[in-house]
C-alpha cells in the first residue's frame, strides 16, 4: 500500500528547477521508476497516475475540492481477506488505476490522521508540499535550507533598503500650485 512517502514524491514531481517548473514524470522512465518502487510499472498506469497527481496537488492547493478525485475512485472496491488469520482489505480495481486508487487512499489518510498538516510550500515561487511533522503545526516551507531562507533573506533585505526619497515638505502658507 502507498504511503506518505509515495503521496510527498507524487505531489513533489512538478519542481521549479533553476526558475523553470518542471514535470519529472513526463519521462517516462523516472515515472516507472517511481511506479516500481511502489508495486506497480505497467505502461498502461502513467496517464491515471499523472492526472492523479495533477487532482491531487489542486487539492492540497485548495484550488479544487476533493470531488475532482471521483474518476480514478469510480468503481473501486476494498474487500475484506482472511489471511492466516488476519483480517486484511484488499483493493479490487483495474491494474493501470491501482497506484493512482492508492495514492488517493494516502492523502485521504494524511486528511484523517493529521488534518492541515499536508499544504503547499508557503514560497509562492515554489511548487513543492509538505507534510507538516511539527508539533506546533508551524511549518511553512518545502525546507528550510531552501525557501525558508530564501524568503527570510528577501524579508531582511528588504528591511534594510533605505527608504525612498522624501517628498518636499509644504511650507507653511505658500500655495502647493505655485
């Protein structure tokens, strides 16, 4: 089952590289990659797992609500198993949605057991996420070596600029259209 990692990877394949967005998993090979490392690999997976990843990153941006993730649900089941005795719940779904059905299954487990906790980096030239570990629930950024102090930097810098040139002062009783 695809967890926490798989769900950051996915989200996080759509990086800003040297000031240009980039999608990792328009290559083919870094997508079956990813797919094996996590039990699938079939050819036939890379679109669901693509507009999968797409649905969910307007989601956790809150640019879309959680309905756009019916499709790649549509039609699943989870069927209870007896294995060696254990209770065990299976996913019954077509191969090419399995991974795509399990990364929904993630993030609604991210949802339910650590509510807000999932978010974008608060950089707005970032398009990372992150999963929010803290106790406080304060984290901000994709990392702090990166775009926390990238935003701090500019914060500071920005604090220490002179401020622009004064306006000439009125004086008193002339007329300012003189």
């Amino acid at each position: 089952m695809v967890g926490e990692e798989a769900l950051l990877e996915a989200l996080n394949s759509t990086p800003v590289r040297d000031g240009v967005p980039a999608d990792l998993w328009q290559d083919e090979r870094e997508l079956r990659r990813w797919a094996i490392r996590y039990g699938g690999g079939a050819p036939a997976e890379q679109a669901w797992l693509r507009r999968t990843r797409g649905a969910l990153q307007a989601v956790v941006r809150g640019e879309s609500g959680p309905d756009v993730l019916m499709p790649v649900l549509t039609g699943v089941r989870k069927v209870p198993r007896l294995d060696a005795g254990r209770l065990e719940w299976h996913l019954e779904v077509e191969v090419e949605r399995q991974l795509a059905v399990e990364l929904v299954l993630a993030w609604a487990r991210v949802q339910e057991e650590s509510p807000g906790r999932l978010r974008p980096c608060a950089n707005s030239e970032c398009r990372l996420f992150l999963l929010d570990r803290s106790r406080a629930n304060t984290a901000r950024w994709c990392s702090m070596k990166t775009c926390g102090n990238r935003i701090k930097a500019r914060r500071h810098h920005a604090r220490q600029r002179p401020a622009g040139p004064a306006e000439p002062a009125d004086t008193e009783g002339r007329d300012a259209h003189s």
